[in-house]
C-alpha cells in the first residue's frame, strides 16, 4: 500500500487531480500568474452557462432531467467559485502549520483514502456512462456532454472529502501519539506531560481549521437538497413512463446512479464520524490513565485534558442545527426513502 501511495504521489500529486477538476469548471486558486487566474474565472462562468443550455437543446432528454440538471451544475459550479475556493485555501494554510508541530510537514494532504475516492468517482462513471451507451445507443456529441457534467457534478465532492479526509487523517495520528505516551513508564512523567499539552495544542488547531470552513456546511446542505430535489424530479417523471423494457432499464440505471451519487455526497459525513471516533478513543485513554496514574502532577494535566476535550468536542454542524456525521446519513436516507415511497404510492393511486 505504502508503495502504491508513494507511486501515486509522484505521478498524480494533489496539484494534478485539482487540475483535472477545474478543467471540468472548478475555480481553484493554484500559485500562478493572476491573468491565468482571471482567464480560468471566465471559463468557469462560460461552462456553468453553456452545458444546460446544450442539455436543455436535446429534444429526447424529460423535460424534469433538463431542469434538474441545470440546477444541479450550475449551482455547483457557482458554489466552488464563490465560497469554496477561498475557504479551502484558508484551511490549507491553517493544516499544514498544524503539520509543522506535527511531524515538521511531512505530512501529505493526499491519502490513499482520497485516490480511493478519486478512482471510485472516476471508474463508476465511466461504466454508468458505457452502459448508457450500450442500452440507449446515443451519439458520441451527446455521450462526451453528459460526460462532462456529471463529471463536473461528481468532482465538487473532492474537496469536501479532502478537508474531512485530512481532519481524520491527523487524528489517527493524534489518536497514536496518545497512546505511545501513556504507555510510556510513570517514572517519565515530566515528558507525559509535555507531550499531552503538546497533543492538546495539535488537537485545538485542528479544531480551529474547521472553524475555517464553516462556509462548506452551506454549500454541503445546498448541494444535498439540489440532489434530493434532481432524483425526485427524475423519479416523478419516470414513473409516468415505465411501461416497456427500455424504461425498465432506464429505472434499473437512475437507481444505480441515485446509489452511486447518494454515496458519493455523504462520504464528508462518513469521514466526520470517523474523526469523531476517534476524539472519543482519545477521551477514553485520557479518561482511564487518570483513573490508574498516582502522580499528582500528571493527574492534574489529565485533568485539565479531559476538561478540555468536553469543552471543545469536535462537531461539524450545519447552520449548527444539524450534524454532519452518521446522524446526516441515516437521516437523508430516511428522508429520500420516505419521499420516494410517497411518490410510488402517489403513482399507484392514479
């Protein structure tokens, strides 16, 4: 694994595959000239106009798709320009000084759990996009024009997936620096106790990255109701029209593809509750060393540790109402199964 990472690193850095988003209409301030910045801008805007147009000219496409799409990309888009970029920037700058008291920026902000993701979105969309090919038989104009856009829809996760990817990723590393300390002899105490202040002082400055992009919480609620509304709209429309082989393979495609993107968009959730199991084993080894340690001074630095942590729990919120961890998951599929039965059963009725 080690071997595969180090291969990727060197052949697709980060820098490439953020490359290979803003081709497809991302904004991202990379270190250049700022012309190229400016020019890279206005085809950013030319792409968020000029694709639904494209799609709203196909004839043969359901006019809910058309409008579903044309939400969905440009909004997406508009989002990454607006909000994202600076905010990600931000974040980058406040993780990698955190990386220097960690290891001294020997950290990388790619992971093989971000190439998972990369190769995930790109390898299911190339198969849902052949399939497509080989069952409804569209031309290649229309074929590389889906491409585009849904690559440009899939893509906007990353970043999102990178920001709560490298918060999990630290705090593994928090998580093991913890450990290795309190297995360390009593006798060592003066050096435990430098290394759980140095470990709470890591532990604050990641939390004050994700005060960096609380701006992300909006995009990701609009981004999920763009979504929730695009697969009721196709669902709608879809269910009218079930009524031959072709429109059951069409259903058997959007439900893979409804699979695929639900999956995509909560995995920032997923990685959000990773990182908060892992502040809680933190809590529970702090929580049972002060239990057994004797020291004075060490349970007083315990102490303070444990407090610390209750007074600054790691949470990621939306508009600090709701949480963006498993609770987000459960509770957007409920939601979308809730919503989908409504309108099976709306249908049946008629």
């Amino acid at each position: 694994m080690e071997g595969i990472l180090n291969f990727l690193k060197i052949y697709l850095p980060l820098n490439r595959i953020l490359f290979i988003r803003a081709i497809f209409g991302h904004h991202f301030s990379f270190d250049c000239r700022m012309l190229y910045l400016n020019i890279h801008k206005l085809y950013c805007i030319f792409v968020s106009f000029i694709f639904p147009l494209i799609i709203y000219s196909f004839s043969d496409v359901l006019e809910s798709t058309r409008y579903a799409i044309f939400m969905e990309f440009f909004v997406c888009i508009w989002i990454t320009l607006i909000v994202e970029d600076n905010c990600f920037q931000e974040y980058l700058t406040s993780i990698k000084r955190t990386d220097q008291l960690i290891t001294h920026g020997r950290f990388n902000l790619a992971s093989y759990r971000l190439y998972m993701v990369y190769f995930f979105i790109t390898l299911l969309r190339m198969i849902i996009h052949f399939m497509s090919v080989k069952f409804f038989s569209i031309s290649l104009y229309k074929f590389l024009t889906y491409a585009f856009v849904y690559m440009t829809l899939d893509l906007s996760n990353i970043i999102r997936v990178l920001i709560f990817e490298a918060l999990y990723q630290r705090m593994i590393y928090l998580r093991n620096h913890f450990e290795s300390i309190f297995d360390r002899p009593t006798n060592d105490c003066r050096n435990i106790i430098s290394e759980v202040r140095r470990g709470l002082l890591i532990y604050g400055q990641l939390l004050d990255s994700v005060k960096l992009v609380n701006k992300i919480q909006v995009t990701l609620f609009i981004t999920l109701a763009l979504r929730f509304v695009g697969f009721a709209l196709k669902l709608n429309m879809m269910l009218f029209k079930v009524n031959s082989i072709w429109d059951h393979t069409r259903m058997f495609m959007y439900t893979f593809e409804s699979a695929f993107i639900l999956a995509l968009d909560l995995t920032p959730a997923v990685f959000s509750e990773l990182t908060h199991n892992e502040v809680e084993k933190i809590e529970t080894m702090m929580s049972h060393k002060h239990s057994m340690c004797t020291h004075r001074s060490l349970r007083a630095a315990l102490s303070k540790g444990i407090l610390y942590f209750k007074l600054r729990p790691f949470e990621f919120k939306i508009w600090r109402v709701i949480p963006v961890d498993s609770t987000l998951i459960f509770s957007f599929l409920s939601v979308f199964l809730t919503v989908s039965l409504l309108i099976f059963q709306f249908h049946h009725m008629m």
